[in-house]
DNA sequence: GCCAACGTTGGC
DNA sequence: GCCAACGTTGGC
C-alpha cells in the first residue's frame, strides 16, 4: 500500500464535491511523470491526500482512497474537452486515470503554510521542494502518519 | 494580477 | 540534440 498526495483547485473540484460524488473519474493529468504513477505505480486501496490548490488557503482538506485499477481518460478523445489531445488514439492511450474515492473530510485544513513550518520532520517531501507543481506526487508512510497527527495538533499556532 | 519555476514545442 | 520561446502551475 502506498500513500499519494492530489492536488485540486477547489473551484475546478473540491473536497466537498468528492463527498457528494463519493467517487471521481481523475481526469485532465496531463504530465507524464503523474501519469507513469497512475500507470506504474498506484495500487487499488492506496491512501490520497486531498489537496486544495491555488486558493486562498492551499493545504490538504481530506482523504481519498484510488478505488480503480488505470484505464484511458476519455477527455483525452473529446474535441470538445478542455483536456483533448490530437495526438492520442484509442489504440494507444497516452492518458490514464483512476477513480478516486471519498473517505472523509479532515477537521481542519493542513495548510501548505503549516506544512513548511514541519519541513524538517517530514524529511524530503516532494510537495514542498522547490518550484514542484506535480499534480500527484508520493508521500511516505512516515510522512502520512505525521500528517495525520498534525490534524489533532494546534498547528496553527506553531 | 504578478511572477518564478518548470515542461513542452519547434526551428535549426 | 540544443535551446529559445512559449504556456502552465500555483503561491503569494
């Protein structure tokens, strides 16, 4: 079992959206270090981080879990889809996704200014290096239990 | 809205 | 294969 972070703009789909839905088709990835995670390296049953990005308080929200084995993102065939790639034939898909499911909504949002101020316990964090903008990215079962205890901490007034 | 960082594109 | 130009991401 592996643990990922997604990213999300809350105006394009938020947590709250994800628990009306309690499952989503993760579609759009269009970068292909995200998509060879989808490929290669998601199992059915791994832990998500939901994160809202570009926002006013950008930080994890909630968590999910991948419910669905890889297959092709449709909107990749869809002219009329934001997320069409010419380039891309049903033979030989260049985007994948996988469905994501619902867990739960945390009590407080983790924000991503909360989570530099831990930088140094949560070790090499690809969320926080340097001009990182992966969509979805790998946390450690070190770094998803850590975060998981800041959710009952008084972060904030660290 | 600004802009740094990064990925992609395309001319050569 | 190099690299400048361009587009996108995402924090601020």
């Amino acid at each position: 079992m592996r643990y990922w972070l997604m990213k999300s703009e809350p105006d394009e789909f938020s947590i709250q959206q994800l628990a009306q839905r309690g499952r989503e088709p993760w579609n759009g990835v269009r970068n292909y270090q995200a998509r060879n995670f989808i490929r290669d390296d998601m199992q059915y049953g791994d832990g998500v981080l939901f994160y809202h990005s570009n926002c006013a308080m950008p930080g994890i929200v909630g968590l999910a879990e991948i419910v669905s084995e890889a297959m092709p993102d449709p909107t990749q065939f869809d002219p009329a889809s934001d997320y069409f790639d010419p380039g891309s034939t049903p033979d030989s898909p260049r985007w994948l996704l996988r469905e994501v499911g619902f867990k739960r909504a945390l009590q407080r949002t983790i924000a991503l200014d909360e989570l530099k101020r831990h930088a140094e316990a949560l070790g090499d964090f690809a969320l926080l290096r340097r001009g990182n903008r992966l969509s979805i990215l790998p946390v450690s079962a070190a770094q998803w239990r850590y975060i998981l205890d800041l959710e009952h901490s008084v972060g904030a007034a660290r």
